[in-house]
C-alpha cells in the first residue's frame, strides 16, 4: 500500500481539512485523554446499521480502499519493483511522493473486535501483547517519527489513546469453503455502529476491524482474504475511508486474521509479530494516505509500508519486542527502522 529521526517537510495546507503544526518535541505527548485499561466496551450492529452502509456504493467502497497484498501475489506482481531501495541515492525513484491531499497529525485509535468472546489477547495477540499494546508501543517509539517527514511534525504521543470496542455479526457463509465472509457491506455496517455509538468521526479518528481466525473477506468475488481458497486469495488486509453522509467521515483499516502463511513470514513465530506487522502496515499508510490522495509513490503507486513489508526483522518497539516491518524513508531513501 500506499524514517529514522523526524525531518521537517513543508505540506501546503488543503481546504476543509484541520492540520495540527507543531514544534517537534522529543517527548510523549498526551491527546488530552486519560488512557485507561479496561475490556472492551460491547456495541451492536443492527440492521439501521446496514442501512448506514448501503449508503455507500460498491463503486466507491472500491475507490476508497487500498489492498496490502498478500504475500505470494506480491511475490509475483511487484517482483521487478521490490528490489531493495539503496541509501546511496540522492532522490531515489523509490521515494513518496505529496500529491495535496489531508493526512493524519493526531488521533485516536479505536480498536474494533469482532466475534471474540475470549477478548484481544486470545485473537489476536500473544500472552500480554495485544493489538492496543502494540499501537501504544509504536507510537512511543523511533518508528512513529519516521512518519514526521510526511506530517510536517514530530508525531511521537500523538497517537497514544487506544480505545477497545467489541461486536458480534453474522457473516454470510461463502459455500466455496463453508467459512463466514464479511463483504464491504458489512464492514461498512461495524463502522457505521460503531462510530454512531462512539459519535467520533473524521480525521483525528482511526477505526480498526479485526475479524478472528476463520473469517474471509472479500471486496469481490476473486478479491479476498480467505486462505481455505487459493483460488481467490488476493489480500491480507487493506485501508481506506469512506463517507457515510455529511461530516461523517470514517478512516478506517481491516485487519484479517494474520497467522497465516501468506501473510506472516516464517520468522514471525507468534501471532503478535503478523498481528503486529499488518497493523503498523496500515496505520502508518492511514496516516499518511488516509483518503489515497496524500503521499504515495508515482511511479508504482506504492504507499509507505508497501515498499518495505518483506523486510521483517526484531524489533525493540518502546519497551517491547517485536517481529514487524520496516517503514520507507524519504528522507534516507530506504526502508528502516528509525533507530540510529
């Protein structure tokens, strides 16, 4: 889809949409919340919900959404582009590029799980490290400030409050592999609840469907996650936004199950580092992307995590350990880290 110390780099401004600019500061910053533990707060999805949703057509859904690719499609269809950048170049061609559309200085995250009675943890995550852990770790960490370069600040705490919502739906069953699969209309129906209930929208809002193992989705009928059918297996997550009436605008990533093996390497041994990988993946393109019209690159139409997701390595995000990507840099012209 469509790095390091922060680099200041000067974003004009774009109509209709409010921009935080800051002096960079090295320190955690709080939203203006108080963070606290607690389960996930239960909300449902009705069928005003659905009614929410079919408001958006499937041409727009499309329009609004860009696919991480799984791993064995990328493998074969950006073969020739997935050379590794080198720093050595002055302006490499595997550089962003602004094309003056918003991006994200500050939000809050709200983490949705759906159909996971036993929590987080038990989805999505290994022993402690949950989702929420790992959006607070990164956001505390030298990752979060190679997004900076693209931001026009230092995002570094800007990100930290992680709320956790939790729902239940019925998917239909796909009779290719007798497996419930999610389509954009019910996606859109859990956002649309769970940003009714949560009255929060817009840019400083980021919402993040996590669907549990053995649940497909599909934006169309060859376009899925589902890897009991090869056959239609294209995707392993994806981002987008989506406009459900006036000044109800919702960013938004899906996040499939991802201990699987064409979405997580093989030395991603625990559920948390394919967990934790994908979503970085799409957080940091959310935040720098988040209506496919802000940074990305010319040529190949790659987004910051696109270039850079085969190379996973342990990682010390904050204060925990991680098996994850790195994140493209325009500033080194290569794929890091952010620590030096």
């Amino acid at each position: 889809m469509r790095t390091s110390h922060w680099s200041a780099q000067v974003i004009p401004a774009v109509a209709g949409v409010s921009a935080l600019f800051v002096t960079a500061c090295s320190s955690d910053r709080s939203t203006g919340n108080a963070v606290l533990d607690q389960p996930p707060v239960t909300f449902s999805v009705s069928s005003a919900s659905y009614a929410g949703a079919n408001r958006v057509s499937p041409e727009a859904a499309l329009k609004g959404s860009k696919l991480f690719y799984s791993i064995p499609i990328l493998e074969s269809k950006l073969a020739a582009s997935r050379a590794r950048p080198r720093h050595t170049l002055v302006q490499s061609p595997f550089d962003l590029t602004f094309h003056g559309g918003p991006v994200v200085t500050h939000a809050t995250n709200w983490n949705i799980y759906v159909n996971c009675p036993l929590g987080p943890a038990a989805c999505w995550g290994t022993g402690n490290l949950t989702p929420k852990t790992f959006l607070r770790d990164f956001d505390a960490s030298s990752m979060i400030e190679i997004m900076g370069q693209y931001l026009g600040e230092d995002p570094t705490g800007r990100f930290r409050q992680v709320n956790e919502l939790a729902t239940t739906v019925q998917f239909p069953i796909d009779t290719a592999d007798n497996t419930p699969t999610a389509g954009f209309q019910d996606i859109f129906a859990v956002l649309f609840a769970a940003a009714s209930f949560t009255g929060k929208s817009g840019y400083d809002n980021i919402y993040h469907v996590f669907l549990p193992q053995g649940t497909n989705m599909c934006q169309a009928a060859t376009v899925c996650y589902s890897p009991n059918n090869p056959s239609t297996e294209v995707f392993c997550a994806f981002h987008g936004s989506v406009d459900f009436g006036q000044n109800f605008h919702v960013l938004y990533s899906v996040q499939p199950y991802q201990g699987t093996d064409v979405c997580a390497l093989p030395n991603q041994t625990r559920l948390i580092d394919g967990t934790a990988s994908t979503l970085s993946h799409e957080f940091s393109e959310t935040i720098t992307d988040p209506d496919l019209d802000a940074w990305f690159n010319n040529l190949t139409e790659n987004e910051v995590a696109d270039l850079c997701f085969v190379f996973r390595n342990p990682e010390r995000v904050n204060s925990h350990e991680y098996v994850i990507q790195e994140e493209y840099s325009n500033t080194v012209n290569d794929c890091t880290d952010g620590a030096f």
